[in-house]
C-alpha cells in the first residue's frame, strides 16, 4: 500500500512538536517545492537543524527524508489527487455528508497506515490465552468498549465490560494474572481509564491499550498498544473521528480471535445466535 505522507502529516498534526509543526506546515503549503530540496535547504528555509528534519520524518513513519520525498512525489502526481476539505457553513447536507464519510476513509488509511503486524499479533495471543477479558473505557470510548463486549461474547471467552467507571474500576480490582484488561482512550490520558489501568495492572492483569497517542500514559504502560489515526476540524474533534479506527481495530482483534479458536467460538456463536432468535417476531 503506497504511503499517504499528506495524510499522515495531518493525522499526526495535533501531537507534533512546535518545531515538528514548523515542518508540517512547511510541506502542507509547498510539498510541491519540497519534491525538489534537499534536507539541507529545508532545514535553512525553516531555520532548524537537519536532524530536526530527519526526526521528523522517521516520526511520521519514514525512514528518513528521502523516502518521505518519493512517497510525496507519488502522491502530487497522481491524476486525481486526494482533496483534504474543511466542512464549510454554507455546505449542503449532501455535501456534509460525502466529507464525512471521505474523512472516515482517511481515518482507517492512516490508520492502516501505522497499524503494526506483531503488536496485532500479540495481542491476538494474549487474548486467547486469556481466562477472562475485560474492555475498560469512559466517555465516547465507553461505547467502544461495549461494541467489543458485543463481538468478544460470541468468541468462547468470558468478555466483560461496564458502562459506570466505579463499575470498571471495581472490575478491575479483582482481575488476576490470567486475565487481560483491554483499555481505550483517545487521549491516553483520561485519569479514570489510568486509574483502571493501574489497578488491573496491581493485580498482574495483562493489558492491551488502544489509543491514538503513542507517548501518552496508555500508551507508554502497557504490555500492548495498538494506535489510531485521526483529523481534527472545526466541527468534528479529532477524538470523534478516531472512533472509526478503534472501532475496526477491535473488529480485526475479534476476527483473528474467531479464526485462531474457530471450534469453541463456533459453539458460542451458535448458542448467541439461537438466544437472540427467540426474540424476534
């Protein structure tokens, strides 16, 4: 898949350095000039230090300056570019909705863009091996974590999860070490979902995190963080858009977990199937 270095220069925009800042903007307004200068002249144009540059490209997903410039040449000479397009007041309701929806796909190509092969894969593993999951999140993350409880009770394991944070955090309290607590927050940094981390983490529980900041306090704590990629506009936070991308996360955990313990999740899934048919007309 061919890398969407514009694309990912936005998603990545709200947790840039100022510095770092200075460069995207650099290439958001000219990437046509950029396909023509060396790191050096970058660096002078923008008065930073070459290295400062290269740390900017490997941060966005390169491996250095070069292949930041090709993957950015490909992009400015395709035939139909991809237009980033702000939701303007005097839209149509027509209009809103393609730009949404063109918002979304983008969320789910960066998304795909720095999703991380082993981490999906240990994951995966230590889901399986898991006695008992729980799915932990507050605010529009609960949500998120009741869609995963949805999917995971057809899977054969004992999946939980709870929409009241003192609920959660309870929950929490009496995981153990065969356990895995599966947090999500955007932000990485909402004190409850730390709070619950930390108390499923006292009690030797496993834990996965999927946030869209890899430095934040989710991120950096636990035993596997799994990252989404978002864009912030004027009328959509970068928080709602990312919802896409954890939602697809959590469909990728559930479908590798139905194909590697296919037999037992086949009988739960029949079990669900034959609960819920007694409840339609």
């Amino acid at each position: 898949m061919p890398q969407n270095c514009l694309g990912k220069i936005r998603s990545y925009y709200a947790r840039l350095s100022e510095k770092e800042k200075k460069i995207a903007d650099y290439i958001l307004d000219s990437p046509e000039k950029i396909i023509h200068n060396t790191i050096n002249e970058v660096a002078e144009d923008l008065n930073v230090a070459d290295a400062t540059v290269f740390r900017f490209c490997k941060r966005i997903g390169f491996k250095g300056y070069q292949a930041m410039k090709i993957a950015l040449a490909s992009e400015i000479f395709e035939p139909i570019q991809q237009i980033h397009e702000e939701i303007k007041e005097d839209d149509t309701e027509k209009t809103v909705a393609v730009k949404i929806f063109q918002s979304n796909i983008r969320a789910l190509e960066n998304t795909l863009q720095i999703l991380d092969g082993p981490s999906i894969q240990k994951a995966v593993d230590l889901l399986l091996q898991a006695d008992r999951v729980e799915f932990y999140g507050t605010g529009g993350s609960n949500v998120i974590a009741m869609d995963a409880f949805h999917k995971f009770v057809r899977t054969g394991i004992k999946a939980f999860a709870f929409i009241d944070s003192h609920f959660q955090l309870m929950s929490a309290s009496q995981l153990g070490e065969k356990d895995v607590a599966v947090v999500i927050s955007h932000s990485g940094t909402n004190k409850d979902t730390i709070n619950i981390l930390r108390t499923a983490q006292k009690n030797g529980a496993k834990t996965i995190g999927i946030t869209s900041y890899p430095k934040s306090p989710i991120g950096q704590n636990v035993d596997v963080a799994l990252f989404t990629s978002s864009e912030e506009t004027e009328y959509r936070s970068e928080a709602l858009s990312s919802r896409i991308g954890q939602l697809s996360l959590i469909d990728a955990l559930y479908v590798n977990m139905m194909i590697r313990n296919k037999d037992k999740a086949k009988n739960s899934l029949d079990k669900v199937r034959e609960a819920i048919s007694n409840t339609r007309m």
